[in-house]
C-alpha cells in the first residue's frame, strides 16, 4: 500500500467515527428529550442533523476520490466500499434521531401520555447497538458485529409489545389517538435505528472477513 492511500484510509477512519460520535450523540439527545419531555433537547437534535448531513457528503466524496486516484484492491477496496455503505447508514440513524426529536417535541405537550417504560429500554437497546457496531468497526471486530445481528432481534420483539400496548391505549382512550399514534412513531423510529446498527455490523463482517451476510440467517 502507498503512503498516499495510508493516509487517506486512516482520514477516512477518522472521519466515519467522527460521524458516528455525532450521531451517538444524537440518539442520545433525542431520547433523552423524550423521557423527560425536554423541548430544548429536541430541538438542538433537529438542529444538528445539518451539520450530519453535511458531513456524510464529506465522507462520500473522500470515498469517491479515493477510489478514482488510488484505485485501492483486495481489503483496502473491501474497506472504501464499507466506509461508503456505513456513511449513508450513519447519516440515516441522524435522520431517525430528528425524527425522534419531533415527535418528543410534540410529546412533551402530552404529560398524561404514559410513555411506557418499554420504550426507553427499547431505545437504550438500539443505542447499544450502534455504539458496539462502531466498536467493532474500530476494533475489526466480528464477534461483536455478529453479537449486533443478533441483538436486533430483541429489539423486534419490543416493538411488537410496544405496538400491542399502543393499540390497547388508542382502544381505551381514542381521544388521544394522535398522542399515542407519535409514540408508535417513535418506537418504528427505534427499530429501524436498530435495523441501521445491523446493517453495520454486517459491513464490518464484510470489511473483516470478505463475507456478504446480509439476507443470511444468523449462524
């Protein structure tokens, strides 16, 4: 490997977990302003992913010069199309933290919505998840990227009990159906953080192992 493509890997390594610190962070913020009703919280969230937004750009055209002045093989080519692929993943998990946040924004008018306990250890769940796919990235660590994999389908079976108890409580109480139809939004937007953990879990088995995982059962 040339020194010039040295350089450039390790300034896009720097830059994707530069993303990921700034979307933890996010998810952080967004669930925090949803417990406890924060409208300030949320709206820094929904003010930062601009900056994320502006960032994942960054990244995609770090990639593309990279692949076009260096045309990189074997691990290293495996590595720039992995960055790629998790770039847009993280800049999808900024796009469900504002999406949370609205909804908490909206949610914090609501004091009588329960918000169900479920929820928050839902979402603690799915920040685990992407923090442990970054880890593994960092580390090149498969075992915990396979540990991501199998975490989501925890996950998944949260959200089916959380959407039971939201259809009980539109049941009971119908006047408050658009309250408890943002907390179902909230757990969709938590599964699918979740969701977008995995799919970089499966990027970092296939940065470190060369295997295509996605569509497979789990082994």
């Amino acid at each position: 490997m040339s020194q010039h493509l040295l350089r450039q890997i390790d300034q896009l390594k720097q830059k994707i977990l530069y993303i990921g610190t700034c979307v933890e962070e996010a998810i952080a913020k967004a669930v925090d302003a949803m417990s406890n009703r924060d409208r300030q919280l949320a709206t820094e969230v929904i003010q930062s992913d601009d900056e994320i937004d502006r960032l994942e750009v960054e990244v995609e055209e770090e990639c593309l010069k990279t692949l076009a002045l260096y045309q990189p093989v074997a691990a290293d080519l495996r590595f720039v199309i992995a960055i790629l692929k998790i770039n847009n993943d993280l800049e999808r998990i900024g796009d469900l933290a504002t999406n949370i946040a609205k909804r908490a924004f909206y949610l914090a008018n609501c004091p009588h919505i329960d918000l169900i306990s479920d929820l928050q250890t839902m979402a603690a769940k799915a920040q685990s998840m992407v923090k442990d796919s970054l880890d593994a990235l960092v580390n090149h660590d498969a075992r915990l990227a396979r540990k991501v994999r199998e975490d989501d389908d925890e996950v998944d079976n949260m959200r089916h009990e959380i959407q039971a108890h939201v259809r009980e409580r539109m049941q009971q109480h119908p006047e408050d159906y658009e309250s408890w139809s943002k907390v179902n939004s909230v757990s969709r937007h938590i599964e699918r953080v979740a969701d977008m953990a995995t799919n970089i879990a499966e990027e970092v088995i296939y940065l470190t192992e060369g295997s295509i995982v996605r569509h497979r059962p789990q082994e």
